[in-house]
C-alpha cells in the first residue's frame, strides 16, 4: 500500500522528512519513493483550499514509484509478463 496521506505533512519539515514518502509491500518490506526537483514553495506538501495537505507536483517535480512488477492475465489464462503504465 503506497502511503500518500497528506494529514500533517508540511514544507517546514526537514529536508530528509519532506523527501519521504513510502509503502509497505505486502511481505512489510518499505519501499521509498524518489521526489525529484521540488523547489518546496509552491509544490511539494501545500494545503489546499480544502485545508486539506497534499502533494502537489509541478514546475518539473516528479515522483517515481518503484512498484516492481506486475502481472495480467493473458486470454488463455496463462501469465504475462508485459509492461505497463499506471497514471494518476
């Protein structure tokens, strides 16, 4: 389960702190994802009008999830091992 709960995260963290954001794989192995180019003035942890806390990516920040692999079914029901995206 990716762990994007926003509720008290804030940009005055310190830097290591704000960088963090994991997921506990279902064998309870943490997994890191990597925030990249966040300048942490208008985006990384912002409130929105809501109040409520998010990540907010933009002005080139990325984040890249390293979910491991996946698997679908193939029609005959036999495993495929094929690349896919997963975009929010």
């Amino acid at each position: 389960m990716l762990n994007t709960i926003g509720s008290g995260r804030s940009n005055n963290e310190s830097e290591a702190r704000r960088q963090t954001l994991t997921y506990k794989k279902s064998n309870n192995e943490i997994i890191a994802a990597k925030l990249s180019n966040f300048n942490w003035y208008n985006n990384g942890w912002i409130r929105g009008n809501d109040n409520k806390t998010c990540l907010r990516i933009s002005n080139g920040a990325s984040v890249s999830i390293p979910i491991g692999k996946m698997y679908f079914a193939a029609e005959n029901g036999t495993d495929m091992q094929i690349t896919h995206t997963i975009e929010l």
